[in-house]
C-alpha cells in the first residue's frame, strides 16, 4: 500500500462526500426563491398598488367609453368591439 500525502488524502475524501450528497434541485431553488420574495414587506405594496392601478385605469377607459356612447355613429355602435374599444368605421392605427 502507498502511502498517499495530506492533500491526496483530502482530495478523495472529498470527491466521496460530494458524490453522495444530491445535487441542487429546482424545486429547492424555486422553494428558497418564494420565500424570498414573499418574505418582503414591498412585495405585497408592488402588487397592491399594481392591481389597484389596473382596476382604476380600466374603469377610467370604460368611463370615457360610456361617456362617448351618445355620440358614437349608428355604424360605430352596430360595429363596436369592447375588447379592442374600435370600430368597424373607425381608422386602423398606421
């Protein structure tokens, strides 16, 4: 048998030891990334104020539609698509 140097020795013991513990795994990085987040305090304002900011603007544009209604052409009100908020009469945007 050989006798093998300090750092030898170390080398294998620790190609051993790495060889039987797991290897990172998504679901762990993923686990450590959601308590990250939702461990701030500014996580839950940013979505609060974002979803607050997207119910305001949305109920401003429909505001303005219903307020526009009455002075919409027959052939803008029988064309009207509220998704898009245009009508068949309307011109397409260059």
């Amino acid at each position: 048998m050989t006798a093998q140097t300090p750092d030898a020795a170390q080398a294998a013991s620790v190609r051993r030891n790495s060889a039987s513990e797991p290897g990172v795994r998504f679901r762990d990085l993923f686990a450590a990334e959601w308590i990250k987040l939702w461990s701030l305090r500014s996580t839950r304002y940013v979505l609060g104020l974002g979803t607050l900011l997207f119910v305001a603007i949305a109920a401003q544009k429909s505001l303005g539609t219903y307020q526009d209604w009455p002075s919409f052409r027959p052939a803008e009100k029988a064309h009207f698509d509220p998704m898009t908020e245009r009508s068949a009469a309307s011109p397409r945007p260059c």
